[in-house]
C-alpha cells in the first residue's frame, strides 16, 4: 500500500473516522488514478472515499490540513505546488 496514503488512513482512524478495508482500497484506487500531483483532486477523492458523516467529514478536513501541509512543507507530496 502506499505509505503516504497509509499514514493518512491511521491517522484519521485515531482521530475517529472509521475507515474500512472496502474505503481504504477504494481510496488506493483514487490515489493511483490521480497521483498527488493535484492537491484538491487528492482531497476530494479521498473525502468521498473514506468520509461518510457531517462529523467525519469536519475531521477528514481537519486531518488533510494537518497531515497533508506538514509533508507538504518540504515539497514531498505536492511537488508542483512549490514550482515557481
């Protein structure tokens, strides 16, 4: 599985989102459909796959945040954002 998208995963299940097998693989598939090349194509997909409640999706958006700009800081995940 992708790491990236495995930490993610842990993530928001300690956060309280439950997230199973089926969601995981289906957000697998979005990610090798997309790459991270695009932020918002990233978050949408995996927001449709892993979060299914008002609250969980209010902490997936939480959990993006914070996850996704700490990688993001040194250019790791979203590498065409930093181009200039």
């Amino acid at each position: 599985m992708d790491r990236i998208l495995e930490n993610f995963i842990t993530t928001l299940r300690r956060s309280g989102v439950r997230v199973s097998v089926a969601e995981t693989m289906d957000a697998l598939r979005a990610v090798d459909l997309s790459g991270y090349a695009d932020r918002q194509l990233v978050k949408d997909f995996l927001s449709a796959s892993l979060a299914k409640s008002l609250p969980e999706k209010e902490m997936f958006e939480v959990c993006f945040h914070h996850f996704f700009s700490i990688d993001d800081a040194v250019g790791e995940i979203f590498p065409a954002e930093h181009d200039p």
